[in-house]
C-alpha cells in the first residue's frame, strides 16, 4: 500500500504494533471514555516522573503522543473557554494557595513565574506539561 509517496506494509506493522500494545500498561488508542483518559493520565504521569524535562530523552515523543491523545479527549468533551495562559495560572495559584515560589520546580526559579504572569515571557510546553501535570488539568490551557 502506498500513501502519499510512503510505502505501507500492514503485514509488516500489525506484529510490531501488537508486541508494543502488550508491552504498555494501557492500550494506546484514541480516548472514548472518562475511564481511558484516567488511564493515560496516570501513563502521562510516569512518563514525565521518566523523561522529565529532557527533550532528548528517548521517549520524549511518547510523552508528546500521550499529552496530544489527551488533549485531544479533553478539547473535544470539556472544552475550555479562552484564556490567558497567564490568567489561568494566576487562578489556578489563586485556587490552591500557592506562591511563585511554590512553582520553581515546574516553571524555574520565581523570577521566571514573575516574568510569565506580568506577560513578559510565554510558558513553554515543558513547563506547560508540568504545570498540566500539577494541576491536573490538560496542557492546553497553558499554551
């Protein structure tokens, strides 16, 4: 089978993609239910405990794979009404009592949180995931 100028080979694929399907601790495919999100989202969570914040790591892209699977579910059942990265963090600091301080391992030291919430800096998907990952909340609402 030919797609777009790439050769596929279902024959091929379909072993390799049941051996790594057994292999995970929960089925990779789009998210249907509130019960498959918890899942991935527990998945998200020991792959950023893994990976961290090195975008070299070898499964740094698994982790993006995983975050973009949930967001996905996320956008299309509990969409989020528009807001300031920075506003949803003030509120979400707000909501838990926290301090810039608080947030140094997520974000950088508290100079970094200061500049994001005056506007003078953007959160990153790194720290967007880390934050996501704090809150529990999707990495959406920060980019």
């Amino acid at each position: 089978m030919t797609t777009a100028g790439i050769s596929i080979d279902p024959a091929a694929i379909a072993p390799a993609w049941r051996s790594f399907q057994k292999a995970l601790p929960v089925p990779l495919t789009p998210i249907r239910t509130e019960a498959q999100l918890e899942e991935l989202t527990a998945l998200m969570h020991s792959l950023v405990d893994v990976v961290g914040d090195d975008e070299h790591h070898e499964l740094a892209d698994f982790l993006d794979l995983v975050g973009q699977l949930i967001e996905d579910y996320e956008a299309e059942r509990h969409p989020v009404l528009e807001a300031e990265p920075r506003a949803v963090l003030r509120f979400l600091m707000e909501q838990h009592g926290l301090k810039q301080t608080d947030l140094s391992e997520e974000i950088g030291g508290q100079s970094v949180v200061s500049e994001i919430l005056s506007g003078k800096r953007e959160i990153n998907a790194r720290q967007a995931k880390a934050l996501a990952v704090r809150f529990g909340v999707s990495p959406a609402v920060f980019i």
